[in-house]
C-alpha cells in the first residue's frame, strides 16, 4: 500500500470519525428540547394554563386578554396559534443568516436560552396570571422554533444521503427517551406532591420550570460539538422577516417539486402536531382523566416513539421514506378517528389510543426531516428549514385555531379533535402526488437508493 494512499486512508478514517462525533453531539439538542415539547406543551401547560384562565374568566366562562372576548377553553389553542405569528417573521431571518454568515451555532445558543429561560419563568404561572402564562409560552414556542430551523438545517451537512433516515431516526429517539425520562420524575413528584410538602399547583409549576433548566443544561452538549461551516453565499443585508420569508417562497419556485411536498408536510403535520398539543385538554376537560392519567399516557406514548422512530427507519430501508411516511398517515386517520368515539372516564381506552399514536408519531416526523432534508438546494439548508420548521414540534398554526374554533362553536372537545382527521387525509393526498426521486435530483443533490 502506498503512501498516498495510507495518507487518504488515515485522513478518510479521522473524517468519519470527527462525523460521527458531531452527529451524536447534534443527538443531544433532541435530548435538551424535548422535554420542552413533552412535559411542558404536551402534559402540563395546557391544563394548567386553561385551569388558571377559568380562575381568571367571567360568569359566562370568558376571559379578555386586549379587551377580547375568548372562551377560556379556548385560550391555550389560540396562544399556540399566536406563537406561529412570531414565529413568521423571526424563522426565515434566523435562517438567511444562519446560510449568510455560515454562524449557525451563536443563533442556536441564543434561541436555545431564550426557550430555556422563558419555560423556567413559567414557575411564576399561578392564581389568575393567565396573560403571563400566554406571553411566556408565544416566547418560548417561538424560540424552540428557530433553534430548530438551525438544528435540523445541520443533517445535511453531518450526515450523507444514505445515513440520513437513520441519523434523523435516532435524533428523535434521543428526543422521546428524554421526555420519557423526565416524564417519570415529573410524575413522581406530582403523584407524591403531598409527600414532599408542596401543593398540586406547585407541583406543576416545578415541573415546567424543571423542563426549562434542562433544556438549558443539555443545550451544551451540541454547542461544545458541533462546528460552523463557511457559508457558501454571497453576502448580503439584513432583510424584514415577511419579505425574507416572501424572497425564501419565491426561491422554492425554482424548485416547484421541494414546494410541493413541503405544502404536504404542513398539512399533516399540522394535524399531528395538534394531536399533540391538544391531547391532553381533550382527555381532561371532554374524557374527565385525571393528569396522572394523562401523565401516564403521554409516557406510553414517549417510550413506544422511540421504538416507533427506530422501527419506522428500518421499514424506509426497505420500502422508502416516502411510502413510509404515507402508510404513517392512513395510521394517524384511523387512530384519530377512533379517538371520537372513546368514553368519558375510561383510562384504558385512552392508554389504547396512546399506543396508536407512539407507534408512528416518531416516525413520521423523523422520515419527514429526513426525507425534506434531500431536497433542499446546497446551501440553504436553514433558510428551507425555516419554512418546515413552520409546521414542526408544536408550531402549527392552522390545526389549534380549527381545533379551538371547533371548540368554541360547538362546545365540544370530541367535534374538535375529529376535525384534525381532514389534516392526515388531505396531508395523504398531497403527499401521493409527489415525484420525490424527481425532486431530489431537481435541487441538486444524489438520490439514495431508497427513497
């Protein structure tokens, strides 16, 4: 064996390496933030912050943040909606800069401990405080959405096409394994709250000041490993952030097909996504559970998620991304479906639509990312990212205000969740339409073998 090629070989060997450092780095950001999306989007705040509007709303059930009338019930749906609006003009600037300056980690550290200090402050969240509740979750909603922009803009760059899927497929593994982990502690204490001398309500507010200082802490890990790459456009100014959103759109139409599956990916995500914001207002407000029974049932469905995200990566080996995801969607419209139909009072039943919805929850988001990932053009990793990242872990805009608008027209939960079923339909056939191998090589980029 030659020198040189000694040389390549030692040089192939320390690339691989120093990759697989920065992928298992890039791992733990899911680690940090999701028990964000878990403990605190998921299990706790949505209760406990319509809890606290009905304290602070009128006879009639109405609380008036701005002089508004809104149906208590309603107020958590419509923050989360809100959140999306800021969102709208802060995640392509973060993203065009991001691609501009090649400096994606300072913007993820800031963004990062942003979310991690307002979700701390939630621990001040109580009496009647409805309104502070609301601001701090439109802060840090719209925070965990431009750090991800940035972190989901790297998988691109730390992994090759082939490893992609799995790459994608672990990160949200590490993510649900985290909640799940986190999610235990949190019901411990909450179960036992009289055992350690403080109230329910205290309780819950350690619990979301908790989630806070570990997305915090964690938020190291892929700061110390992952590494800023020199960017590869032309500098430029700074730019609104409707205009850059509306200059990002316009790029996509040179890539109609990119366009095209991320216009699918909003939809049905937007249903799953609401599915889990919401799940836990409609078992204890419409099903009557009490929270360590919801508490109980969001574990289930963090533990079957990661094997559902890894199992689901093996079945894209085999069958594609794509068909993948679509056997995913006709998952979601059954279990959903179902959901309608499930008594009030009935624990079992509603730890029965927990395993339906863990089994392809991870899944479908990981294969998502994975699958959008191919199609973005060199370069503009995080500025195309911003645009998913619009419908991802939470931000959806659409699905919360159907669901609270449904809400507020009928006055039932069940009419609200059922809604969301049109997302996955709908998500499904758009999805269908799409030529992925198609708009792979459209942007640019080498088609796996499995796609």
């Amino acid at each position: 064996m030659g020198t040189d090629t000694v040389r390549e070989t030692a040089t192939g060997a320390t690339a691989l390496a120093d990759r697989k450092r920065e992928q298992r780095g890039w791992y733990f950001y899911d680690w940090a933030c999701s028990v964000y999306s878990t403990s605190v989007l998921t299990v706790f705040l949505g209760p406990y912050l319509t809890s606290v509007a009905k304290a602070a709303a009128d006879a009639d059930g109405f609380v008036h943040p701005l002089g508004i009338p809104v149906r208590a019930g309603s107020f958590f749906a419509y923050t989360v909606s809100l959140s999306v609006i800021l969102s709208i003009f802060v995640m392509p600037l973060a993203g065009a800069a991001a691609d501009r300056t090649g400096r994606k980690k300072p913007l993820l550290a800031i963004a990062a401990y942003v979310g991690a200090a307002a979700t701390t402050g939630m621990f001040f969240l109580d009496g009647e405080r409805y309104l502070l509740g609301g601001a701090l979750l439109v802060v840090a909603n719209s925070a965990l959405a431009v750090s991800m922009v940035l972190y989901n803009s790297y998988l691109p760059q730390i992994a090759s096409p082939e490893e992609r899927d799995a790459v994608s497929s672990r990160g949200w593994a590490f993510g649900y394994a985290s909640g799940a982990l986190v999610l235990v502690a949190n019901l411990v204490l909450y179960s036992s709250h009289d055992t350690f001398g403080v109230s329910e309500a205290t309780a819950v507010r350690i619990c979301l000041a908790s989630a806070g200082v570990w997305w915090g802490a964690f938020t190291l890990v892929p700061l110390r490993r992952l590494r800023d790459r020199r960017s590869t456009r032309a500098p430029g100014g700074a730019t609104p952030g409707l205009r850059q959103l509306t200059a990002t759109v316009k790029d996509m139409r040179r890539h109609p097909l990119t366009l095209s599956f991320l216009l699918a990916y909003l939809v049905y995500n937007d249903g799953v996504q609401t599915v889990i914001s919401q799940a836990s207002v409609y078992g204890s407000e419409e099903l009557r559970l009490g929270q360590s029974t919801l508490i109980v049932a969001v574990l289930l469905v963090q533990v079957l998620a990661v094997a559902g995200a890894l199992a689901m990566g093996r079945l894209a080996r085999t069958y594609g991304a794509k068909r993948t995801i679509l056997g995913s969607l006709v998952a979601w419209t059954v279990t959903i479906g179902a959901g309608y139909f499930l008594p009030a009072k009935a624990p079992t039943w509603f730890f029965v639509l927990a395993v339906g919805i863990g089994l392809v929850l991870g899944g479908t988001q990981a294969l998502s990312r994975s699958l959008f990932s191919h199609l973005v053009p060199a370069g503009k990793e995080a500025e195309y990212f911003s645009a998913y990242e619009m419908s991802d872990r939470g931000m959806s805009w659409l699905g919360p205000l159907v669901f609270g608008l449904a809400y507020q027209l009928t006055g039932s939960y069940r009419d609200a969740i059922v809604s969301l079923v049109a997302f996955f339909l709908i998500g499904f056939a758009l999805l269908a339409r799409v030529p992925v191998r198609q708009a792979v090589r459209d942007a640019g980029n080498s088609v796996p073998t499995r796609i």
